[in-house]
C-alpha cells in the first residue's frame, strides 16, 4: 500500500497504521493498493483540516470540575 507516496505494510489480519500530518485547509489524501494478483485500486480525496482547538477536562475528587460563575476558557495561539 501506498499513502501519499509512503509505502505503508499491511499486517497478514490486513491491518495497517499510517500517520499523516495535515495543514490547515485542504489536503490531497492518495492511496494505491496493490493485491497478489496485481490488481491496482487507488482512492483519491481531499481531506479538510481547521485550526486545532484547545480541550480541557479535569478531574477533582471524581467529579468534573464545574464553572460556577459566567465566563469562558479561550486557547492561546
């Protein structure tokens, strides 16, 4: 298998792991497999990626913690 020109193995159960890095807006998504018999099937598509977002959770004796007062957590960056 390849993804965007990284030959990618496929486990003998058929699984496999890539990693892709993608940037903010659009991002071409190519993948070519071949099988035993030498059959090629590709995939085209474009994936859409936004400005990551800050998540914050915490714990506190077991519960989530909760705002009380009005306001908001706004990420930096």
């Amino acid at each position: 298998m390849v993804i965007n020109n990284s030959v990618v193995k496929i486990n003998a159960n058929g699984e496999f792991s890539h990693t892709l890095t993608l940037k903010e807006g659009q991002n071409p998504l190519h993948v070519k497999i071949i099988d035993r018999s030498g059959y090629v099937s590709t995939v085209e598509h474009m994936i859409g990626a936004g400005k990551p977002k800050l998540f914050f959770m915490a714990f506190a004796d077991g519960k989530f913690s909760q705002l009380n007062t009005k306001g908001f957590i706004q990420g930096s960056g």
